[in-house]
C-alpha cells in the first residue's frame, strides 16, 4: 500500500529541486532542505526492502535506478564526443555505474552536474544492510558518528564535496529514514522532539547568517549547517507523519511526479542550459520576475517533454507495464469521474 504522506514530500521535493536549480533562490534551501528528505525517503524505502526482502533488494533496488541512468549516460558519452572534449578512457564506464564521478567534458559538466545523488544514492544503496543493523543495535551514536566526521572533515578543509563528503553528509538523513520504516520517530513525544528541533535547528541557522557562503545564505555552502538545519526538518516532518492521508484530486499529479521523480531529477539540468541557450539566442531576458517566469515555465514544460519521450524506461525498470503518461489507471478514472459535466448550451 503506497504511503501518501511519503509521496507528497517526494514530489514536493522534486519540485523545489528543478525551481531551486533554474531560479537559484537561496531561501529555497532553508524554506524546504529538499536533498536531505529525499536521501531520508530513499533510507525508508530501503529499510523496507530489506525487511521484505533481505539482500535480494539491493539488486532490485539499483535495478530500478540504473536502466533510466543509462539512457541519460548514452545522452552524455555521445553529445560530449561529438562536441568534443571528453576524456576517452575507461572511466567513461562510470557513466553506466556510477560509484564514481564520471568524467565530464567543460560543455557537459553543467548539465550533469546531478549525478553526485545518484553516485552517493547507489552507496547508500549498497551499504544499507550494514547501516541498517548498525542503526537498530545503536540507533544514537550511528547518527552523531557520521555528524562528527563531517565537522572533522569541514574543519580540516576537506568538506566542500566528493564521495566522502557527500557520505557522511546525508547519512544521518538516510538513517532517519530507517527511524521512520521502524516507526520509532512517530513514536516521540512532540513535548521532547519538537524543542529539541528548534535548538538543533537554531544552531544550524545561526551558523549559516553568520558565515555566508559565496552564493549567500545558501545551505549549500555551509554542509554543518545544512546537516543540522535538514535534520531539525526531517525529524519534525517525519515525526508529524499521518498514519493515512488522502491527497484527493492532487493524488494523480503526486503519484506521476513520484513514478517520475528519477526522469525528472536527471534530465533537469540540461533542460535549464537549454532554455538558456535558446534565450540567449533568441535575445530573450531571463532577469526579472517575467524572466523568472519564462525560464521556469519553460524548464518544465521542456521536463515534461523528456517525461513523455523517456519516462517509460522507470516503468520498465520497475518492471511495470510501459506507459507515456504516468497516471495509474485507477486515476484517470477518478480525473473522468471528478471532472465537470459540460454546461448544456
């Protein structure tokens, strides 16, 4: 049975990813720390493939990650040869498992600069067995462990990206995750929780107004302040989940974004240089509220376009039946049902 409540934070996040990526408004990062719940969502849905399915859903978990990552990695290797630029050698397999960054040529980097979460999401991937055994025997320390690591490596200069970085970043994210498969974080008072938030979160805050980083108050230059603001956030919405919930007429949209989410996340980078490059050829401004407002609009339309050419590759990688638009049956009757009848003439 599909969690409705997870569902909504999935799309939700996606959402803000693509607006924040296209927009580059750094308020977005503190109003709603996207990555962060979306590496915790993934750690829920991963606990519960373990607990169903033990170690045969890991392969079945990277399986439905990797065939959507492939027709992006075919896009890569074949517009980078052709433009040029790209380093021929055997790294360019990491463009088809990437447990490493692959290389990029400088025309291609901006546009694939996404790939870092699926690099750290198949690590979490295949370290969950471990991490999860870890968390259930000692569920506090395995939270402020990879925390502590992350002020060490920040401290010491070695926190400002990579796979180590990235790790220990989003592993405390990941591992609440786990909290919320195991319904321990529903389970704490809001009396203790909720105080414990805002001091966490206070603190992550501060230190991000006091030291700005080179885009401002952005969470993503600051990874100690990210972590403790994201956590604070994860803990409160993860905590205040509803056991059921209903999305109503918005239920079709949530449940495409969701059955898209991956399509959408890898291809949105090169949706927003291309809608650069064309205004920039056409002449057209994207400053402003208007330029905003054509530039986003623009990015998901050009999104959604890749949705219904590619998007089916997640169903197939789901192993469920190939559809152009991703609205269960059972939705698209409800859209029929719901929508009004015409007014006679």
């Amino acid at each position: 049975m599909r969690n409705r409540y997870v569902d909504l934070l999935r799309a939700v996040a996606i959402i803000r990813v693509v607006t924040y990526h296209t927009l580059g408004f750094a308020w977005l990062t503190v109003a709603f720390p996207a990555m962060g719940l979306m590496f915790a969502l993934g750690g829920s849905l991963m606990a519960a493939s373990l607990d169903r399915s033990g170690l045969r859903s890991l392969g079945r978990r990277m399986r439905r990650i990797l065939p959507p990552f492939w027709v992006l990695g075919t896009f890569a290797v074949v517009t980078m040869s052709l433009v040029g630029g790209l380093e021929q050698t055997w790294r360019v397999v990491l463009w088809f498992l990437p447990f490493h960054d692959p290389p990029a040529s400088e025309w291609g980097a901006p546009m694939f600069g996404q790939i870092w979460y699926i690099r750290s999401y198949l690590w979490f991937i295949v370290l969950s067995p471990a991490l999860l055994w870890a968390f259930r025997k000692w569920p506090i320390p395995s939270l402020l462990v990879p925390f502590t690591v992350l002020v060490v490596l920040w401290e010491t200069g070695h926190g400002t990206g990579g796979i180590v970085r990235d790790f220990f970043m989003y592993a405390p994210a990941w591992m609440l995750g786990f909290a919320h498969h195991d319904g321990t974080l529903q389970r704490i008072s809001k009396k203790i929780l909720w105080p414990l938030c805002a001091v966490m979160g206070g603190i992550g805050l501060t230190l991000l107004y006091s030291n700005p980083g080179p885009r401002g108050y952005d969470l993503n230059d600051a990874p100690v302040a990210d972590t403790l603001w994201s956590t604070a956030f994860l803990l409160v919405l993860l905590n205040a989940a509803p056991a059921m919930m209903s999305l109503g007429a918005a239920e079709p949209v949530t449940e495409a974004v969701n059955r898209r989410a991956l399509t959408i996340y890898l291809w949105h980078e090169a949706a927003i240089i291309t809608v650069r490059d064309v205004a920039l050829v056409l002449g057209v401004s994207l400053l402003g509220a208007m330029g905003g407002f054509i530039q986003l609009s623009s990015v998901f339309l050009l999104v959604a376009a890749v949705v219904l050419t590619l998007g089916w590759v997640e169903d197939l990688a789901a192993k469920r039946k190939p559809q152009v638009i991703p609205v269960p049956a059972r939705n698209r009757a409800r859209v029929l049902e719901e929508r009004p009848a015409p007014v006679p003439a």
